[in-house]
C-alpha cells in the first residue's frame, strides 16, 4: 500500500536533563481524587524548540511543537498556561487524528478535561501546538490524571529527523479555511494537517518547523527576515532567545521560503531599491550556505511553493541558480523542489498541503534511501 493511502485513512528522551518529577493528589470540587503529573516529569517526550529554562513550565511557542505520553486511566486533563489566549491545540488520543479534540487555550493557567470516560487500561495522548509565534507562547504544566492512576514508559522518539524553515505555507495558515473564505484565522490554522507534518509522520520522521507566516529573506511584512529569525529559541516576534543548534541535528533540511519576498518586492514594490536577480540570488544563496555551516551533512532541500511563487519559472530559477552556485563550489548534497501553483489564489487547504507532501515523500525517499 502506498503511504499516502495509509495516511489519508488515518491523519496520521526530553531534550535535556529532568531531574525529578511531581505527582500529587489534589480534589476536584466535586471530591474526586485526580493525581497531577508536572510537566517535568521523565515520562513525557517532547519534540520541537521548547524552552525548558522553567522545568515545571516548558514554553512552546513553534508550530508543530508538541508533548506526548502513554498513561493509564479514564481520566485526562491537560494543564495550560497561556500568555494571550489565541492559540489552538490538538489534542490526540490514542493516534485518533481524525477526530482530535481541538483545544482553544484561555489566557491564564486553565485545566482542560479531554475525556472523563476513556476505556480502563493504557492511553496515549499527544499535545499538538497548531498555531505559531504570532499567536504567543503557551506554558505546557502538566496532566492531570485519574486517581492513582500514572504515566507509563514515554512514547520513543523517531530516530529520521526534518527540519524545514518556511513561511505561512509550512505553518498551515488558512489551511482549514472555507475555499470560498478567509483563510487568516487562528481557528483555522493547523501545523498538523501541513505538508511538512503530513510528509514527517508518512516518514516516520521527527520535525522541526521554523517558520512564521509572512515571512521573507530579503523583506516581511514587519521588521525582520527570516535570516534575523531563525537562530532564536522563542518564536514569538524578534526576540534575543537562542537556540543551541548542536541540541538537535537534523538529516534533511527543506528552505520553503521567497513567496512573501516575491509578492512585496514585485507586487507592492516595498524594497527599495529594488534588488537586481544577481542580488535576489546572492541573498538567498548567503541564507542556504549560513544553515549549510549548521548542518554540513545534511540533505538540503531549496523548495518554492505553491502559492504564486511558482506560477512561473522567474522565482524558482532564483532558486535553481543558488544551487547551482553551491554546488559548483562542491556542495553534492542539496537539490532543489518546487510545489506546482494550482491557481488557487489563498493560502494553501489541506487538499494541497496533501498533494505536496507526497511530492515530498517521494522526493525524501529517493534521496535518503528510506523505506
């Protein structure tokens, strides 16, 4: 069976050392006994850019960040604390991604019940961030759980790794939107149903997503560029954070970046003056070799698309002279993707970001050799 088939049925180690856990039985207003289990625990797995500098409190800012856990019980409540009330959580219980409960966070610390009513024995849940910086950070604090009831040997971490760098397109902005409707809602925002997250699980991979919608390498659509942006530990504007990039290596880097760079230098005309192509490329070539330098063994992939970017080949060719440049130089390992504009004139719907991940899939496989 192919693995699209597979995953259009189904949707379908903390990173550093965690001392000590806290479990506590606490009452309900009701007097019922539930065990608290805080998020420092040894027993949750967590993948993306998430600040652990309060150990009780892990900050998740990046789409695509998320927890998960195997548990026992009937009984779960997921612990929150964010800062400005606008983002949006799936909540996925026992690898049901068709049917997520989708979690709207309160501004404020806030215990959210998923289930009261789960079958007796093991569960496992996983705590998916589908909204980004622009929507704030959220303190992930901890489960509540059934009276006496626990968390079991943590989920294990898929040992392929991905990492992708990108925009609106690679963060799901608009993804779930209406076709006929706006498509720049937080509500309708899903990291999970993007094409980087559909292709990572088809892969069997962990995903890093470092992206932010609106923007570019050159000009955004506010102060900073993604060359600014990229190095920093919190997503949440431009900050002073840093990421320790020797934390976590990825095997294949995919740069979807340039379509915000196309629209406001050709369209709106707000870089001024405007750049010739030799500057276009060199600017994007010193933003493909700066994450080289990071990843020297990585599989680079430069992609565009599929929004207007790729309508014709004057965009993409920036891209294909880059890398061309690159390899002239004695870089074997980086190629170039480009996801075909449908003529659709929003955001990418889940439909797309679909038919792009599979493009993706195939592109992966044939390049890495996985299965």
């Amino acid at each position: 069976m192919h693995c699209f088939d597979r995953i259009q049925a189904v949707f379908a180690k903390p990173y550093l050392p965690i001392l000590a856990f806290l479990v506590v039985v606490i009452f309900t207003g009701e007097g019922q006994a539930k065990t608290f289990v805080a998020a420092n625990s040894m027993q949750f797995t967590y993948s993306g850019r998430i600040d652990f500098s309060q150990v009780n409190a892990p900050k998740l800012t990046w789409p695509g960040s998320s927890v998960k856990a195997n548990f026992s019980g009937t009984y779960l409540a997921v612990v929150l604390d964010d800062e400005r009330g606008q983002n949006f959580f799936n909540v996925i219980i026992d690898g049901d991604d068709l049917a997520p409960y989708v979690l709207q966070a309160k501004q404020g610390e806030t215990s959210y019940v998923i289930s009261t009513a789960l079958a007796p024995g093991p569960h496992r849940v996983e705590i998916y961030k589908r909204t980004e910086g622009a929507e704030g950070a959220t303190y992930f604090k901890g489960l509540e759980l059934g009276d006496n009831e626990r968390l079991l040997t943590p989920p294990e971490r898929q040992k392929r790794r991905i990492e992708i760098f990108g925009d609106s397109i690679t963060s799901g902005m608009g993804n779930e939107g209406p076709d006929n409707g706006a498509d720049n809602l937080a509500s309708d925002k899903n990291n999970y149903l993007a094409y980087g997250a559909i292709a990572a699980r088809a892969l069997d991979a962990e995903l890093h997503t470092i992206s932010q919608s609106g923007i570019g390498v050159m000009i955004s659509w506010f102060d900073f560029t993604m060359p600014e942006f990229y190095t920093q530990l919190s997503a949440v504007g431009n900050n002073q954070t840093v990421w320790n990039f020797s934390q976590w290596t990825p095997d294949v880097v995919l740069i979807n970046l340039m379509q915000n760079d196309k629209w406001l230098i050709d369209n709106e005309k707000r870089l001024q003056p405007i750049p010739s192509d030799q500057q276009r490329i060199a600017f994007y070539q010193n933003f493909v070799e700066q994450i080289r330098l990071l990843y020297p063994k990585a599989l680079l992939i430069c992609a565009l698309g599929s929004m207007d970017a790729t309508e014709n080949d004057k965009w993409p060719n920036y891209v294909r002279q880059a890398v061309a440049n690159m390899q002239a130089k004695g870089d074997p390992n980086i190629d170039t993707l480009f996801f075909d504009f449908t003529g659709y004139g929003q955001h990418p719907r889940v439909a797309q970001h679909y038919a792009n991940a599979e493009k993706l899939v195939d592109f992966v496989k044939a390049k890495m050799h996985w299965d």
